[in-house]
C-alpha cells in the first residue's frame, strides 16, 4: 500500500463472531497486500453504547455510534460493512446502498428470500452508480478452495459427473445443551441448512461455475426439546429446569442438480460427533477429481485421471506456493494460513473491485440465488422430499 | 483343527471372480481357526466342462460337474456354495435347501424381491430341519466391521444420530468403456445400487443394529450411451462403432429412515474419479462416532465424546491386536489383513453355525429385507423421490 | 487490553522475513489477548532510509530511524526487537539490555558460541535490574506443541523413553539454485543446523523438560558447488556461469543423549524433497507417546498406552478447543490457525512476563545452550561423529 | 498353474510364527499364479514329534519328520525352507545345498557373520550346479515397495539425495513384560537391530539400488532388567519376581552411506510407543521422492518434482492396478493385500528362479552383506559410533 493511495473509510454495524473476522479483515490486508485504496477503521456502529466501545477499542476502530443511519448520513464514511442478525441486513443494506455506500454484508444476505430480492435488486441499482454491493462467503477465499475452482475452470478433471458436499459440525450433540436463539426459528430463520449449509452450496457452485436448478431434502430436528435458558437474552446460559421446542432443523439432507445436469449430494449438521469445523466437497470428473475439507484448510486434494495407470492417487497439494491464489503476499511456501485468513482476502478483493469500478463478487444476486436454493430445500423437505425447482 | 472334526463337503456353483475368492476361504480358514467340522473343497459346478475343470485345476478343488441337480442328489455334499449370477440364486438355493444341503449364497440374494421372498421362505423351512442358509455380506467381517458393531452394541458411541455410508467405485469414468452385460438392465437386475449400493445398506444396518424403515432417493444414469462390445457375449471386449442404452444406474443417492428414528444418507456410484473401492461408513452418537472406510481396511477411527474436552478426537485403532475380532487366529499386532481374510472369517462362521445348530446371520431373511431397501429405493426414484416404506 | 493498559513502546531493528512476522504479532496480540500493557509499533530500524521507510510504511510502525544506537538513547522505547542475521544479534542485544531496554531477539540468538554466551550474561544481570531479555523459539507457542508439553508434563505419557525430532523442507534440491549468503559459513553461520535444526532441539528439550548432554552427528554438503550470483548483495538473483563452494551443511543428521538418559535422533534438512516446513516430533513414553507435525500445526497425535488394549491408537486431536492453550482468545472450536498466530502468542508471553517482572522463556540462557548443542553436534562431525558433551 | 507343470516338494524345518506364514505362501501361491513348477507341502520337520504332528495337521503338510539330516536323503524333496531360529540356519542350509536342495531360508541369514559368510560361500558353489539359494527378506515383495523400486530404478525421482529408513515396535514398552530368549544375546543374536533393522537395510538398499558402505550407529538397551520366566523355555510366561538382566538393544540408531555417496539415516526399536509394524522408508531425489509405510502397505506416497508448481504434492498411490508388481494375479483394483501376501510373492519368485535357473534374489550373498551391515553398527556403537566400514 503505496501512501498517496487513496482512503477506503469502513463503519461495521455489528460486533459479535463475524465482527471480530471481520475486524481482523481490514487491519491485516493492507499490512500484506498491495492495495489500491487504504482502507480505515473509522466507525464501529452498534446499539449499547458500553459494549460497542469496549468492542471497539479492543479490535481498534477509531469512532463509535448508537445509530447505523446516522453514520449513513456522513460523508466521509465508504463503506457499510454489516455483521448483524440476518434479520437487520435488508433494512441496513437498503438503506447504505441507496445513501450511496459500498456495502459488504455477512451471510446469510437475509432471513427470508424476499429481503434478499429486495436487496439484489437494491444492488443492482446501486451498481449503476458505480456503488458495490459484495455478500461474504468468504470460504471461497481459502486459497485451496479458490485453486480447486481455478483447476476445474482450467478443465483439469474434465467433464463434472457428480459433487458430493458437507459441512459438518457437532456443537449439539448434548441434549442439555440450552435453548438459544439460535434454535428458535422465528430469530434464527433457519438452522444448519441456513447456517452451514448455505456455506456448502456456495462453495459447491463457486468451484464447478453452476447453479443448482432443483432439489430434492429432508429437514430434521434431532432433539426436539431442549432447556430454557435462565436468561432468554443471552446467546448461552445456565439452563432451566424447563424445555421448550427446538424450532429449527439440526440437520439437513439434500440432493440437487445442477445445470450440467450431474447430481450433487448436500449434508449440513450440528450433529457429526468429532467434526468440529469440516467442510468439504469433492467433485468428480472425467478426467479427474478434487477433494477438499476445511479441517484441512492448507491443502487441497487432486486426482489427475490422466496419468499413467501405476502412478494415479489423491495428490495432496500444500496450497502455499507462491503461485497459488493470495500466497505471495504472505509467507513462504510450507507457512501455514488459518482461518481469518480468508477475511483479509476478502477485504483485499472489495477493495479492488471497488478502486477498479467492476462488481465483487458473489454478489446480492448470488447471495439472493443461494437463499432461493435453502427456500427451495424448505419446501421440498415440507412436501414429501419432492424435487423443487430453485 | 483336530484331526477327529467331522468333514463338511462343499460344491460350488460358479467359478467367477467370487468364485476365486469363496475358494480361498475355504482353503484356508481351516489352516488357522479350530474349526468344529473339516471343510473340503469336493466339487465344482459349472456349465461349460473344460473352463470348470480348468478353475477347479487352479483353484484345487477335487472334483468338478456340469450339473448342479445332480450334484444335489449326492449324499456325500454338506454344503452348497452359490457364487453365480443372481438371476439363477433362487433356483439353486431353494432347490439345494431343499435336497437338504447348507447354502452359502453370494449377494444379492436375488434380482427380485420375488425371489428373494421364496428363498427366505425356503430357508425358515429348511432351518427346522436343521438346514441352514446364510448370504455373503463379507465386509461385515472385515474385523474392524465387526469392531464397529461392538463397540456400537456397547454403548460406546451412544444413541445414534446420524449415519452416513457411501461406495465409492470410479471404474465406469470412461464414457468409451463398453456396455458389458452388467449395464444391462435384464441381465444384471440393477447397477451401483445392488451391485454396491447393497453392501452398504447391510453394513449400515449389521452396525446400528437397526433397520432402514422409509427411503427417499434417486437412481442415475450418468453415461446413457455406450460402444456395444464386438463379441456380447464376454465380459469385456473391444468396442463396436455402435453404441446402446445403458439400462441400469450409474449412481444412486438416498435417504433412510432407520428404526430408531434417525436418519441415515446412501450414496453408491461407479463414478467417483479417483475412489477404487471406498465401502465409508460414519455413524454419529450422543456419546462418540465411528467411521470406518474399506480402503484403509485394517483401521477403524473412534471418536470417544466422554473424553475430556482437550483430548477428544478421532482415534486410529489398528484393528489387529489379539483381543479383535478373528484377529487371534492370525498374525502379531500390526500385520495386516486383506480384501479375502473376510472370506475365511466368513467360512469360520458358517461352519461354526452349522455345527453348532444355530441360524447363521447375515441369513435370507435378511437378504430378503435388504432387497427389499433397494426395491423401495427404485420405487421411490420413480415417483420423484417420494418417501417409500421399506 | 483495557485503556488504562501503561503502553510499551517497541522498536524492531530489522525488516526482512522475521520482520513482517514480528510486525504481525504486535499488530495483532493486543487485539485478541487482554493484555497487561499496551504494545505500540513505535520505531522501525535499518539501514538503508529508503527501505527501511517502505517497510515502515507497510507494516505500519510510526517512525523510522537508521541508527539503532541513536534509538536505544531514547526514553520513550522500551522494547528493541531484533530480527537482523545472527552475526549483529549480540552488539544490539547487549547494549540494548544495558540501555534498559527489554529485549526480543530472533533466534539463533548468535552465530557463536562466545557471542551467545556474553549475550546470556547480559540478560542475567539485566534480569537483575528487572530488564527482562527472550529469544525467539516460536513453535513452542503453536499451541499443539504448548500442549504436547502440558501432556508430557502431566505424566500422560508416562517415563520418556525416545524421542525423534526432524525439520524437513526441500527448497535446496535443484542444482542451479544460486549460492546466496545463506550457503556461506561466514555470513550465515551454519547451515540447515543453525538454521532449522536449533528448532528442532528447542521444540525437543521444551516438550520433554530435558536438555541434551552428549552428542554424535555428521554435517553434510550435499550439492558442494552452486551458480555464482550475478550480484552477490541479494538473497536471491540470477545465476551467473561461474560456480562456487557451498560453506555450510545441507543436511544435519545427529544422536543425542537427555539429561534423563533416553535417546534422541535428530534431523534437520533441505533436501527432504516434497517436505516443505515438516517441523516434527514425536516422542514415545512408557504410558503414551505425542507426535506433531508442523505442516498440520492445528492438530496433535496422543497415544495413550493406558486405554483398554482394542482401543489404542492415535488419537487425532484438533487443538482448537476453548481449554487448549491460547486458544480461548481466537476463533470457535474447530476454526484453525496459521503460522503467523506463534508470534501474537509471543508478543502476549514476552508482555506478561515484563509485566509481572518475572523472567521470559526461552530467556537468553536457553538460547545459549542451543547454541552450545549446535557447537556440539559441528565439533563430533569433524570427530569422526565421536560423542562430545553439550 | 498347468496340470503338466513339474512339482517341486518341499520340506519346511521349524514351525514357529514364520512357519505358518511360509505355509501359507506355499499353499497360496499355486492358487492365484501361473507357476512353472507345482510346490508341493511335502515334509513339516521339527524336534517334537507330537507338536510337529499338530502343526502339519493344521497348516496341511502331508508327512513329518523329526531329523532333517534324514529329510536331506531324500530324493523325493526339492526344496528346503528353513524357519527355524538363525543359530541353526547355516548347518542346515549347507547341509541341504551341498544335498542338491534349493534351499530358502528366513532372514536373518545367520547369528554371525561368520556363517553368513560360509552359507553364501556354499550357495555360491552349489548355484553352479544350479541349485539356488534364497533369503526371505519378504518386504521387497509388498507390491508397493517392489513398485518404488521400479519408480527409483526408473529415474523418476532422479539422482537420489538422502534416505530415511525406520522399523517402529513397541511391544518391550512395559518394564514388567518377561525376559524372554529374543531378549538374550546368545540365544537372538541381535536385538532390535537384527530382528527388524535388517529388514529397514535391505529395503533400503533393494530401493535404492545400492549398498551401504559405511555407518556410524549406537545401540541402546532401554529397559536392563526385566522379570525372569517362570519357565525359562518358553517364548512368554508368567514372570517371576527375580530379575535378569535384558543382553540385546532395544534400540539402534545409525547412518550410513550408500555407494552413491549420500547418506541414510536408519532406527529400528521396540519401543516407539503406539507403533506396532512401521517399516517406513523414504528416498529424497533431486526430481521426487518415494515414501512406504508397512502399516499403509498397499499404499505408496510419490512425490513428482518435475510436476508444474502448484500441483506439487505428495500422490497416495494405492498399488492395486493390474499393471503394478503381482497384482494382477489377485483382485479388482481396490481390493486391499495383507501380511501374508508377500510370502506368496516369495514362493513364485522362487519357484520361477528355480524353473528357470536363474539367481533368486535376495541370494545369500545379500543376506551375508546385510549381516555386515549389522555387525558394523554393532562395532561402531562400541567404538563410540566411529565410522565403521562395512
């Protein structure tokens, strides 16, 4: 980052989990990558004014404010970057989009699929005016992941004939475990279908280039009752000796076929006893395969079906080569890179596309595509497993 | 085994690629477990004299027959051994039952439920004559199978929530490979499903100990077209300039129901570049998991949720230690089985039930119902994966 | 870090590789872990004003100087952070703990032993004044190995009984590649030893409690003769036509004793082709044995020799968990770390201790006999790999 | 095998743990390859005729005897397989070459060199007479180590760099278990060093393609004392509460250099816990690198150097092609190989040799060049790990 780039100044809404990841985002990427715009960590926008400042000088934003519509009246204010409850993103969105901000929210872009049309659409609009709009799927953003895609793009496992893709958690395998609003549907929107799985299916499309255009699942909730929190505000607690009903699914199950025609199979659970953090796809190609599972987030593997015979395997590739997507801006090869990692290129590319006047990518509309997979899961899964079209 | 053990004289009928590998479980189960009765390879049938000599000549069986009726007539044969297609299983079994002989039958047990219903039948009948059938679910004693079911049986994984099982072949990725007999949908009855697809509906269900109850899923056929073979006749063969349909399925994904509740996701295919014969299975509990994969067949990975919370994770058992199942009769710690010890495991067994008077498990009854799984598994592929009780 | 935190001012003298990972780490420390004092990135050091305000510039240090003599003079620094090459280490150490000034030194905290020694002398009797000297053994603090200590320590593994340790990468194996500094005794020092095999002894005497007493081990050149570079001042360049010698080793190979009398192999090497950063060790114990592998530096294998014979193996553990060591103020369960999360752990440790006025690990002493083990293992190698004492 | 094939009949001396692995080699063999001669299970020879009589009956060898002198007159017998413990290995097999018989004879060739020396004078005058010897170091013939053989042999890891070579057990780990005969010099000859580092040796060299020259090692008794048998017969027991002292290493630990110039680093022991069988070797190269483990023994890792950057990595090659080293002869690819495979491999090659006059190798000359291997460790680690010549 040269210093007469020009200022990026970032107000974030929201300070829980994805506001820490995000945090980290802005203040690294400028240290590594060369960017055409400096970004800054100007405001920290939240509604307790306590916490929000706590938050804030702990992860380092200069400002902070009660009132997101306030800092969309300030002029010298860039970028809306949004990690609230999915509930507030349409309203947030809308609203930054139309004050003429770039925006970047977190996933899932809404609770149901009309916000998120209605965000697209709000998108769109805003892009005429040179105002960019980006949803955060940042796992297409580990760099095996993006390699994978950049393989499969380069035809090196041919024609795709089958996807197999999961993410898998176990978080909830303790019954005991409370009641939180994340297990409530009407806070929640939805459960590891919307929570993970929203995560497989961007993952699955992104790396093969196609949407799925039907789908066939089954929802279903493993523990049906749980205790109440003490507490109904916080996000954990000490349970009651009460139950009330889990609302939300802890699995989901789903079959989906995609434009080329081929069959993905799709899992997402919060009950995959010892897999903490596993997602992971593995396409299947004629002239080849890749497998790749966030637990092992360095390496991707590779099957090359064209080679002789006696020399075919799973080729596990340490995705930390200089020539590899986003390595060269951080160590050398055999270096490891984590999990927040993805957040700085996320940063990296909003940046870029921002200074370059061209669309980030995925974009509202394939954040609103996404949506329109999980609603068409829903209904499947309501009507007897019947094949739904997205 | 002692020199005094009864003889238990053997025909088998078929002398295919099972062909060879019943025989090297005869052959040698009984040089490494005290059995209660002396298999004897006696007779081997099969239509054409000169291969069946030939193959008996290899393999060291004593004798050899173009006739299976009349080999059934002989008082001198215990036991009958069906490793033919499964077109002809009903009729040799039930007509072997009846004739008084044991029978050892290859999977599927039948290509129709049908079928499979009139053998199940004969065999209930045999069995209170003390005449006993069993169907060749081999991996079910590949130790570490066996393992598996143990530990699940004691509690050691807890409830159940979850159960995933795939086989995973690729050995059709190459759209010119030719349309053997075994695409055809008259000839081999069915594709990935029962071929493969079987297996680990059998395993899933010796390991729970639970049945599938309802299914939901959907059969694929990924190449529908392929070079006819020169010659129809055999196996394999070069490809003709014309092409003909592919009637069976390349792939197949579904969802069950077990009794239990929980719901386990299937998936069988020969498509999966890459995956030579990967039999996956991972079943998740309240209190642990275990996950088991043919292709690392001497190991079994077991996920112990009481642990404590710094030390949990998936461990890998070498599934070879004495206090394993079969594996005493074997070699020292560490040294490995194969693909065919579970032959011999599997001859043990059946000797074992038949000297003892006891039913040998997995029996037709059992055959019958897994047949009965892929059944609804078609049926529900056919009616846009309607939910189909077993 | 609460705002009330008194500040700590760093200045770092140096700006290479070291450079941007030590940058890192103060940058980041403070914004997970609740740190007594607060770090401020005041004063980055070289040379050369140009670079040295680029890198500035980069990694975001307030000021620049060129003189660190000039910086060690002022009052408002109280941290010098030295990431030069070993053979300026003991002048800017030495003068810095006399300034009092805290000092972080990179390792290997010397090319001598002599220097090493009046090095660890200083930091003693600075020590004495409540100026507190680390050197940089930064894998201890990847929490998988803070962890295997944590087991060790506990008795999990029950009485050492050996220990193999190898650092493995590759980045020498092509002929052609250049002979830079690094391959030339008098700069560099030593070669793959120094280099990588001091961490390697680190890791090792750290986990097991025990130093290394005796020696025995051969130092090998393994390509003896590189391309000149056509500059000889860079790191790396194009290669000329004329050769010359490699001064250093390519690959260390020695035997250790503990003070607990148990063995030790050691390896370290750049000639381990395929093995880009395979920092590992495993150590085995009359109760259970712990192995680590940098190139998975989010998990560790535990062995416990005490579980029930058919569950043995080693267990996978993710250490990821909230209880494991420095994780509590990262990511959820399940979300990995990189490389670079060593130095944050560094910074917080390096705070504490001066903090609390108690004296750091590894402190200047540690590093010293390091060296000394170095100098061991060089001297038995031109003895004919005789055994010398550490 | 063909029904005019001429037979070659065999009589096995001992009967212990290597007895019934020969058996079954000798029993398969015929069964799955084509072989030019028929080996027949003529004569099982042991000292105790009623535990002899019993290993016959149960590994299925027509006649016993309790002199092999005798067996040696037999004009009838064409083989001799030796198994029993080394100190008899060299009467037996002079005996039996100078007799006329093809003699075979488990590894190691002998307890000194001395005799290894006399048998392979012997072996090399009877090879003129075309009787051939053979020893059994049965891990060449694991179809994934005769297939990195082949890679090595056929420069595609290039111009070899560096070799590490290891032999993990751990069934001494516990300090109670009894002071068993393999645990006293002059009843085992060797401990670790003999028992398994012999076999690490001669794959090394078998894959490499060279020999070891010189080495530099210790050997290293972990465990002095242990329980003295109740019976001092036999192979374990209950333990007394007297103690004696343990006379053999339980760990070796040596370099060597190869006749190439590079070096190897090699370990063999009994007590690196949580390991129960891992041969693993792997070989650096200047363009890739092979790695085996025992305990993946259908599996080999190789690495391609030459491969475009990014794909770099490690292959898991699972060597069950029909095109890999005797694979064609078992099962479909994916079908797994075990333990006792390799002594069917053996039974062939030897067969063939002797079919077709030609040296079966490893003759008895390699067998004596490992033993002077072994004794050079063993004078090193005396003469303070000097470099000993070979």
């Amino acid at each position: 980052m040269t210093e007469t780039a020009p200022r990026l100044r970032v107000a974030m809404v929201g300070y829980g989990f994805m506001g820490a990841a995000h945090s980290q985002g802005w203040r690294v990427a400028p240290r590594f990558f060369d960017l055409p715009a400096a970004p800054e960590m100007a405001v920290l926008v939240g509604r307790d004014a306590t916490r929000v400042a706590e938050a804030a000088q702990k992860w380092g934003w200069a400002e902070t404010s009660t009132d997101w519509r306030e800092v969309l009246t300030r002029d010298d204010i860039d970028v809306i970057d949004i990690v609230t409850p999915g509930d507030s993103h349409a309203e947030i969105a809308i609203a930054a989009l139309e004050a003429g901000k770039h925006v970047l929210c977190e996933k899932p872009l809404a609770n149901t699929v009309a916000e998120a049309k209605a965000m697209a659409d709000a998108a769109t609009a805003a892009a005429e005016r040179g105002v960019y709009a980006m949803v955060g799927f940042t796992y297409r953003r580990v760099p095996a992941a993006t390699f994978a895609r950049d393989l499969v793009a380069a035809g090196r496992i041919g024609e795709i004939r089958q996807v197999r893709a999961a993410y898998l958690q176990d978080w909830l395998i303790d019954p005991e475990s409370p009641l939180t609003w994340r297990l409530k549907k009407d806070l929640a929107g939805s459960g590891s279908l919307g929570d993970i799985g929203a995560h497989a299916i961007d993952l699955a499309q992104y790396i093969t280039g196609q949407k799925l255009t039907t789908v066939s699942g089954i929802l279903e909730t493993i523990v049906s009752e749980r205790p109440l929190l003490e507490s109904s505000q916080g996000l954990s607690g000490t349970a009651s000796t009460e139950r009330g009903a889990v609302t939300v699914d802890d699995l989901a199950l789903f079959t989906g076929r995609f434009e080329g025609g081929f069959l993905g199979s799709f899992e997402a659970t919060r009950f995959s006893t010892g897999r903490k953090n596993a997602l992971r796809i593995e396409i299947s190609g004629s002239a080849g395969a890749i497998s790749f599972d966030l637990e092992n987030l360095n390496s991707l593997q590779y099957y090359d079906a064209t080679a002789p015979s006696t020399e075919q395997g799973f080729t596990t590739i340490l995705v930390t080569e200089p020539e590899h997507p986003y390595i060269s801006a951080w160590w050398p090869a055999g270096h490891m890179l984590g999990y927040e990692h993805g957040f700085s290129h996320q940063a990296k590319d909003f940046v870029e596309a921002i200074a370059s006047g061209t669309q980030p990518r995925p974009s509202f509309a394939d954040g609103l595509q996404v949506q329109e997979v999980l609603d068409a899961v829903e209904t499947s899964s309501e009507n007897g497993s019947a094949w739904t079209t997205v």
